[in-house]
C-alpha cells in the first residue's frame, strides 16, 4: 500500500484563479518535494491532449524523483477508456480512476455495463485496474451493481465516503457497501458548518481527523495494507478569498494529511531508515561508482535507522529489509528517532545543505562581480572543498596559520555567535514545523 497526493490536493495551485498556476511537471516535482512517492493526476483533461513528447516528459519527471502515477478521468464511453488506457500504458500506470457520468453523458446502467464490458478485457490484458469513484450522481447500490454484472477483477471501486452524503447516503453504508469492490481510496475530510445566521448548513472539508471521515473504520472495512490498496490524498478546500492565501493552507492541510495516513497496529512495528549518501571519502573503483553520488545504484553508502520500541529480533529483520532498500549498504546504524531528527534535518539540512548552497552563492560572486574566469573558480573551489573536508572532519593534514586566521575572519564575517542553538529541542520543532507546515508538535 502507498500512501498518496491527488490533483485535488494541488487544487487551487494549478487552478486558473493561481497567479502562476502549476502545470503537471510542478506538481509532480512538489509532490517529490513532499517526500511521497504516488501522484494521481485526477480530473486534469488537458493530459488528452498531450503530444507525445509531453507524455515521455512526465513519464521521465516522474520517474527521475521516484513518483509513481496514476489517472483519472470521467466517463465510461469505450473510446475515451482507451484514450487513458494508452496513456496509462507510456506512462507506467496500474490503476486508472473513473466514473459513471459526464456532463455530457448520463448512460443508465445497462449501457454502462455494456460499455464497461466493451472495454475492460483490454484493461485485464494490459494489467491496469478502473476504478469508478462513489459518488452523489450514482447510488452506491447502483454502483455497485454495474461492477458485479461486468464480473472483472480489473473492475473495482474507488471509495470516497464523502462524496455520497449530497445524497444522503451515510458514509458508513457507502464504506460497507462496497469494501469489498475497492480498489482505490480517496481520502479527504469533511464537515457540516451552520451558515451565518444559523439558515442552512455549509458541507465543505477540512483537515484530516478534525471532521466526521471515521477513517479508523473505513480502514478496518477495506484492509488497504493487506491488499495492495493505495490511497489517495485530496481536499474539499473553500475559497480563502484570495489565491495567496487558500494556496497556503492547501499546503498546510496536505502534509498533517499524509503524516496521519501511517497506520499504527499492534502487530506491526515502525522503523524508521535514512540513507547517508556515498560518503566524500568513499573509495570508487569503476566509474558506475564514480558516478553514482545519490546511492542505491553502484557507489555503497551507510544507513541510519530508529526502531522506537527497542525490539531486537524486529531490529534484525528491518536491518534486512534496509540493506536491501538501499543496496549496496555498509552498515546500518541504530539510533532513536529524535537523534534521526538531529542528523537530518539539523545536520545535513540545516547546516551540510546550507554550506553546499553557500558555496554556490559564493562561487558565483567570484565569476560574477569579482570577474574570475568560471573554470578557474571551479578548479580552485572544487579541490579545496576535498582539502576543507579532509584536514577539518578527517584531521588529514594541519591548516596553516594564514588559513586559520583567515577560517576565524569567515567565522565572524558569515556564522552567528549562537548558532548551536539549532541543536536544542525548542529549534528542531521550530525548523519542522516550517518543513512540514505544522501547527504544533506533540512531544
């Protein structure tokens, strides 16, 4: 199972009221920046009419940051099925979403199951799963009875509870309903809110665990982890006004979102694992080796990882599963998850990350104000970051008295007297809470 974001959980970013309204590579690139690896690009029909050497753009976008993809569309008229079937097929996608109506196209439900059966043998021969979404035009029976009579196991439901209430279907009868059809979760939250002056009621989302999604129950119902069923992440999000503003909270609502999606059960224990990265000095022997500076590929790296129960045994089978994650691996180091924090972001992010953009910056003030000819700057930077690294975190050789002196002007010039501070508890939450959008942590 994987956990991840929609189209909807972008909505307001790539909507025409945004200033700069995103197009799918941004949100595939800020779906990678928010550490998920699913996007579902749903109900975005201008992908119909991408040419080919769009679709292999995306395709290679997504699968350059890790983000795997799925579709979603609207309608069950054979020919426009094939369309995304074609697009699912270059764009490496299992699961395409759907529904029953269009604006333009309401079928009963014996053409639907017609329709349906017209298409679904090239959805099972091409391994790809449609999922028609519950929602308020079709009764969940109905639904669920055009998926029985075309009888496919690449035929199933996509389950989103909330959309059913506009039809006063509870959604607790909606999730046991069709449990056992679902093939794809959409979740987003939901509530009732009283109008001003108490004439009529608002029904509109908001963030995930503070409205009535009995998500507990609808996980219990479907048994996403057991079965291979993603989900989905998206927002009934109201206009805040203005884009600057409803932008901002759309984000605010999407990564508490995901965080809150990690299933706690008692059976299962959590570990958490960071690869390090090929070290600096990593001795390379091929050039696979010499080109690999992310990991995973040629070049070994080591891995940190947090198992907060402390179990030994469950220790000794996750350290297995990391050393495959992240093959080739050295070692795997064992700390808490709090020191986890401490080591990515305050160390790597905070400070590693920072240094790597500072030397950029000043790289750049070389070649461009000072007037120092760019190869020449890259040489001199580039062979003293190894001396820097080696003499000040290796102790390879001593720094001379001139550079010392020069290391305490830069210090005093650059750095600020109470920059330790970034090691306490206080500036972690702060510098997470800004990472992750959060309110509050909850130690």
């Amino acid at each position: 199972m994987t956990v991840g974001l929609s189209t909807y959980a972008f909505f307001w970013q790539w909507h025409s009221t945004a200033q700069y309204p995103l197009d799918l590579l941004d949100l595939v690139e800020k779906t990678a920046a928010f550490d998920v690896k699913l996007f579902q690009i749903c109900d975005y029909p201008k992908i119909e009419a991408f040419h080919a050497g769009e679709v292999d753009r995306l395709h290679r976008a997504a699968s350059s940051a890790g983000v795997a993809l799925e579709l979603g569309t609207r309608g069950v008229r054979p020919e426009h099925l094939r369309t995304y079937l074609d697009l699912a097929g270059e764009l490496e996608v299992t699961l395409v979403r759907s529904m029953l109506n269009t604006t333009d196209h309401r079928p009963t439900p014996a053409e639907a199951v017609s329709m349906l059966r017209a298409i679904i043998p090239a959805y099972e021969q091409a391994g790809v799963t449609l999922a028609l979404e519950t929602y308020e035009q079709v009764p969940v029976a109905t639904l669920v009875d055009v998926i029985e009579q075309v009888n496919s196991p690449s035929l199933g439901i996509c389950l989103d509870p909330g959309n059913c209430v506009a039809a006063l279907e509870l959604p607790t009868d909606t999730i046991a309903r069709t449990a056992p059809h679902v093939r794809n979760l959409h979740i987003k939250d939901f509530t009732f809110t009283r109008k001003d002056g108490w004439v009529g009621f608002t029904f509109a989302g908001c963030p995930l665990g503070e409205g009535l999604l009995d998500y507990d129950a609808m996980i219990d119902a479907v048994r996403p982890n057991e079965r291979g069923i993603n989900q989905v992440v998206e927002h009934w999000l109201p206009w805040q006004g203005d884009s600057a503003t409803t932008i901002a909270l759309e984000d605010k609502w999407t990564l508490p979102a995901y965080a809150n999606l990690l299933y706690q059960r008692d059976d299962v224990e959590c570990a958490v694992a960071h690869p390090c990265h090929p070290s600096v000095f990593l001795q390379r022997k091929t050039e696979a080796e010499l080109n690999d500076t992310f990991g995973g590929i040629a070049a070994a790296q080591d891995v940190v990882a947090a198992l907060e129960s402390g179990n030994k045994d469950k220790i000794r089978i996750a350290e297995e599963v990391i050393r495959l994650m992240y093959s080739p691996v050295i070692d795997v180091h064992w700390v808490t998850v709090k020191q986890l924090a401490y080591l990515e972001p305050t160390l790597v992010e905070v400070v590693a990350c920072m240094v790597g953009d500072l030397l950029n910056d000043a790289l750049q003030e070389t070649v461009h104000n000072v007037g120092v000819p760019e190869p020449a700057a890259r040489a001199m930077l580039f062979g003293h970051i190894q001396v820097a690294l080696a003499n000040g975190l290796r102790g390879d050789n001593p720094f001379s008295d001139a550079c010392l002196i020069a290391m305490d002007y830069g210090r005093e010039k650059i750095i600020k007297e109470n920059w330790k501070s970034i090691f306490n508890d206080a500036e972690l939450d702060h510098v997470l809470k800004q990472m992750l959008h959060l309110d509050y942590i909850d130690r």
